[in-house]
C-alpha cells in the first residue's frame, strides 16, 4: 500500500507552534520579572544594613560622659587635674575628601585665636571623619569645625562642646534639606524619584544622607536599591553639579551650599530646580574638647562669639548669606537633628 506525504504548510506549523511560543515568551517574562523582583528586594534589605552601619537604637542615644546639668552635653571635668591646656591648639574643618573650606579661610580667625589664648593655634585637614573624631578623644585635637550630620555623634561619643555657627546679623542661622533636579527633569515631587537615580553625598551627612533617607522611607515607600538607584558624590557642591550637568537624577543637598554655589557662579540656578524643602537644620558648627581648661575654653568662645569678619577669608567664603559666628544650644537646636538619628537607629535596629 502505497502512501503519499503531502508537505506541511508555514500557515499549519505556526498555527499550531505559535501558541506554544506565546506560552513560554509569557512564562519566561513572569519568571524573570519575579526573580528580578526578589533581586530587589535582596538587594533592598542587604544594602540598607550597609548604608546603617550596626549600632543599636540604644547605643545611638547613649552618652559616654557625665551629663549632671541635663544639657546633653558632655560635663567639664570636676577634677582640675583632668584638663588639658597643650602648648599649641589644633583646630580642623570639616573632614571630607577634597578641601571645599582652604587653610587660607581660618588665617584671621586663628590668629584671633592664638592671641587671645597665649598659644600657637595650627590647622589641620582630616580626610575621613572617624580619624577626625579619634583625634578630637586623644587630645590631638581640640577645636573643631563639624557638619549637622556628626555633631550628634561627637557630643555624646568624642566629647565635642558646641559652641557657634554659621549666621547673620539678627543670629539666625540655619539650612533646609533640599532635593535637586535639572530644570527640565520629569521628576516633580518626592513620589516620582521611583526608577530614577539618587545621588546622597556622604553617609554621615544630614541634609546629604540622613534626612533624605528617613523622608523617602518613612513618607513614600522608596527603599534604596529597591525603588531607585543609588550613589555618592562625597560633597555638596559635587552633587550640585551633577544635577546642574545631568549627570543624576535627583541629589538631596544643603540649601546654603546651593546658595554659595549659585554666589560664586558655579552653577545657573536655571539649570536646576527643588523638588522639595525641609524644615531648618543648624549647619555647620565650631565647638571644642570637653576637657580644655576652663580658661582656655573662655577664651575661645569669647574669640569666637566677639570675631569680626569683615575683609577676612570668613567673609570671602561664607559672606553669601552669613555674616558671623552666632551661639548655639545643642539642646534645643539639634532636636530635629536627633529625631532623624533615632528614626535611623530604630532602622538601623531593625535591619540587623
């Protein structure tokens, strides 16, 4: 018995592979976007304790001074013995990577310093913050200029005394949270930075890490590595520019680092837009060791408090919106500033 093979047609072998390849395209998509969303996830909850660090919310609030007097702030030595008065004062600004304050800004105020103390002050620049703060406990150390972010940790860690800030004739001081965008960028409020990438500045820093963080946590749901990507730029005025070049998306940043950036002409203020203002923050703050003598601690709050800065390098770098030192009480002036440490801490607690 003879039997004839007729060739299958194109039209019959799609009809019937067709659906079968609509099936697995399907599957394979739903397979990858769930793995790719549990990636996210991981990543989500493995960077995050990274980013924290390990402390406890407990250990965040604890004080490793006496605090007799309730002002949360580390107690002079009631033993005359325990005070230091070194031959020569060593006074650094704020540690960072590349110096954005030069020496040259401090010559005034040093020698101000240095005259009415009896004593050689020098400059120091530290490039990491936590060799900075180690020196500041050893002694090596004994003035310091500090942002937001550390203050916190220095008073109730290293024995750091604030003293003054950053402000202007009628002594306001103070700065917001902001978060930047190019000017034409699609991103209009907080909601939408989902997919879209953040650049934070340092992990120490208030208005550059730590308050941005907590605020897209807290109040939208966006987790780093999760809902958008992530980076730094080690320094507010880098962040400024990457926004202003478009080479990020979003960077949180200190509205009076904007302010001097736009001052100086380093960047148009038509190229870059806030899509969203905090309440004020200290900036920041100029404080000294705990454990100076008391006369020496007069002496340099009094300098501190009565320097002029007109025609000095004070005025020519910060004159944009301050005009001198003006007293601060940790107390009362870093609440905020604490409030956001202990929403940290409690994620901090909770991620480890």
């Amino acid at each position: 018995m003879n039997e004839t093979h007729q060739p299958l047609s194109l039209a019959r072998v799609m009809k019937v592979v067709l659906p079968l390849i609509i099936v697995a395209v399907a599957a394979y998509f739903w397979w990858s976007a769930k793995v790719h969303s549990a990636v996210r996830e991981e990543g989500a909850s493995s960077v995050l304790p990274r980013m924290l660090g390990k402390q406890t919310a407990a250990e965040d609030v604890s004080m490793d001074y006496a605090d007799a007097d309730g002002d949360l702030v580390a107690d002079s030595p009631t033993d005359p013995a325990q005070c230091i008065a070194p031959e020569a004062l060593v006074f650094s600004y704020v540690a960072e990577e590349e110096e954005s304050v030069p020496e040259e800004t401090w010559k005034e105020l040093l020698s101000a310093l240095a005259e009415k103390c009896g004593r050689e002050v020098r400059y120091i620049h530290y490039t990491d913050v936590d060799e900075q703060l180690s020196a500041l406990k050893k002694g090596e150390l004994h003035l310091a200029g500090l942002n937001t972010g550390t203050v916190s940790t220095a008073v109730r860690r290293y024995g750091f005394v604030p003293i003054c800030t950053f402000g202007n004739e009628a002594d306001r001081f103070g700065y917001t949270m902001q978060l930047l965008v190019p000017a034409d960028s699609p991103i209009k409020s907080p909601a939408d930075i989902r997919g879209h990438k953040v650049t934070f500045t340092r992990l120490d820093s208030n208005s550059g890490f730590k308050a941005p963080l907590v605020l897209l946590m807290n109040q939208y749901n966006l987790m780093p590595e999760r809902d958008f990507p992530w980076g730094l730029s080690l320094g507010h005025n880098e962040s400024i520019r990457l926004v202003a070049n478009k080479e990020t998306d979003v960077a949180p940043i200190a509205s009076d680092m904007l302010a001097r950036a736009i001052e100086r002409g380093e960047v148009d203020p038509s190229a870059v837009r806030v899509i969203y203002e905090s309440e004020r923050f200290p900036p920041a703050t100029i404080g000294y060791a705990y454990n100076l003598t008391p006369e020496l601690r007069d002496a340099i709050r009094d300098t501190l408090l009565g320097f002029d800065w007109n025609g000095t390098g004070l005025e020519n770098v910060f004159g944009a919106d301050v005009t001198k030192f003006v007293p601060v009480n940790y107390k009362n002036d870093w609440a905020n500033s604490r409030r956001i440490d202990q929403v940290m801490a409690q994620v901090r607690t909770a991620n480890n």
